[in-house]
C-alpha cells in the first residue's frame, strides 16, 4: 500500500450525499444513495463490493453517463471547485477525457472491431483537441510506449490483440490527454493473475510518474487492500465503511467488510477455513428497513431492523456506519 502522504491533501473530487438511480416500471432504484467521499489530488481510492451494490453506477454518475432510464436524484459531484451534476450537456464533454476518463470494464466490448487501435487513439486526440493528424499519431505512438505497446501495434485491429494488451490500450485511450482523474471499472476483470498483475503495476508505475487521481471499481477486496491508499465498502448502494487502506485491512469495524475479508486466503501465517457471506443482497426497488445488511448480518440487533446508522468517524481515517460501534447495548 502506498503512503498518503507523499500526495497532496487537498480534494480534487468530493461527492456529497449523492443519489443516482433507474427508473423502472415498478419504481425507482436508488442503486447510490446517500453517498459521500473526498479523493485528494494523487490519491487512490478504490471502492469494492458484490455485484449490484452499485459501484459502476456510481463512476457513471461522476461521468454522467448514465442511460437514458437513469437519473442523478440529488447530491453534489464537485470536480475542482464544479458541481458535475449541475452542468449542462456541451459543459460536461469539455471536462469529459481531458479532465476525468474512464477505463471501462470490458476492453473487448469497449474497443470498436472494425478500426484499428492507433485510429480509437486518434480519433480521441481529435473528438477534443485541435491538433494536426501529425501531432494526433505522435501523441498515439508516445502513449502506447507509456503503456509499453510497440507502435509495431499501431495498425493491429482489437482481435489481433491478447486481452492484457486490450486492457492496456484502454488505459492508453484513457491517459492520452494527460487527465487529472481516472476512474477504473474492473479493469482486470477476465484476466488471469498474471496478467492482472502486470495491469495493475503499470497503472502503479503511471500514477507514480504522471501524478493522476483513481478510483478503481472491483469485487476484488484482496486487490485493493494492496494497491489502495483509501478504501470505500458498498453494499446496496450505500457505503458502510471508509478510510485508509491500512486501517480497513488491520482492523475491519463492519460485519460485512469482516465478511469480504474472510473470504479471501491469507498468503501468509496459518491455514484458516474461508467463509462465505450467507444470503443475498436485498432488492433495491424495496429496500429492507433499517440497516440493509441486517438481514445477513451474523451480529445484527433488534436496532438494526429499525433504524439506519449514520457513517461516524471511529478514529483517524476510519468511519463504520455500524450499531455495534455506536455503544448500543446489545438485547
């Protein structure tokens, strides 16, 4: 894990009790509700939980790319010193890849077939800049080099390419106009750990050198204890743990994160029995009442069927939205 304090403090990115959801035919799902975090300038924060708790919702959000059935409700998403939720369409496009980018989750299904690698990266340049096709090519090639892609590559299509190199060809697309932000949706997803390895060092080794902000979006708790400096815990659209990386990792506070964790082998030290989380996420169109991990949750008290916790601060870099840590008196 790396050192927050070789980064600077200061908030590049701040959402503030934000919502976001679809509409359905039988309601609105509030797939983020009420969520709030800072990202300082450099930092690293990664953001982990089962499928469907709303993470991927959440980059969109930031993006604005949400689907025409999805909606930003309420909240702030505030991006040196603008609220994204609040500008206009055209305002949105001249932020979009030159400020913030995105690396989607698919490298497969985000690269177009049909056209070679070096015209995506080109096409990029021009969709927001006015450059000459000269100076496009030349900032293409020098971006594969970053991502350590020979420009003996530059004219292969997507399928004459392994999945590591799609994988790094979206992180050059997403590098190419030097943005301050880089938001990263399961960018290893389908690789083996070898190769999930060599992403995740080179995506290391570019933040270091180029000094851009990430959020990185996965299931794979184990993944961003490592490589984290800050770590937020979804679970059905809400955040129910957030701080430091190395807090999370030495002394979980919430039943779920201590459930994540269990579930994954320690490399080190004796051979322990993994275990599972029993149950199923709740369904967001009818969300259960008080905490919404209640049901599952081994520990969970009367309180907790009634009421929501608040996310309270438990020591420095650290907050838990969890009755057990509020003092309640157990029935």
């Amino acid at each position: 894990m790396i050192s927050m304090d070789k980064y600077d403090v200061t908030p590049i990115l701040q959402c503030k009790k934000l919502v976001a959801g679809y509409k359905m035919k039988s309601g609105f799902v509030h797939a983020v509700d009420d969520v709030s975090f800072d990202l300082e300038k450099g930092g690293f924060l990664g953001i982990a939980g089962e499928s469907g708790c709303g993470k991927s919702t959440l980059a969109f959000a930031i993006m604005r790319l949400l689907k025409d059935n999805a909606k930003i409700e309420s909240g702030e998403i505030i991006f040196k010193g603008r609220d994204l939720a609040r500008l206009k369409d055209n305002e949105m496009k001249k932020i979009r890849w030159v400020d913030i980018s995105m690396v989607f989750q698919s490298a497969m299904n985000a690269l177009n077939p049909v056209l070679s690698i070096g015209e995506q990266l080109t096409d990029a340049v021009h969709a927001h800049s006015e450059v000459t096709q000269s100076e496009a090519h030349d900032k293409a090639i020098e971006v594969l080099k970053l991502v350590d892609i020979s420009q003996d590559r530059f004219n292969s299509y997507p399928h004459q390419l392994s999945g590591g190199m799609k994988q790094r060809v979206m992180i050059a697309m997403a590098l190419i106009l030097n943005p301050t932000l880089v938001i990263m949706d399961e960018p290893t997803t389908a690789l083996d750990v070898v190769v999930q390895r060599t992403i995740i060092e080179k995506i290391q080794e570019l933040r270091n050198a180029l000094g851009f902000s990430v959020i990185f979006i996965t299931h794979d708790l184990s993944l961003l204890v490592e490589i984290s400096d800050t770590l937020a815990i979804m679970y059905a659209g809400k955040i129910v743990e957030y701080g430091s990386a190395q807090a999370l990792f030495n002394h979980p506070l919430h039943p779920y994160t201590i459930g994540l964790m269990n579930s994954f082998p320690s490399l080190t030290g004796k051979i322990s029995r993994m275990g599972g989380i029993e149950g199923k996420p709740p369904n967001l169109l009818d969300p259960p009442e008080g905490c919404r991990f209640s049901p599952r949750c081994p520990q969970a008290m009367s309180i907790c069927r009634k009421s929501y916790p608040s996310l309270e601060n438990k020591g420095e870099n650290h907050s838990v939205a969890c009755f057990l840590h509020e003092g309640v008196d157990k029935p």
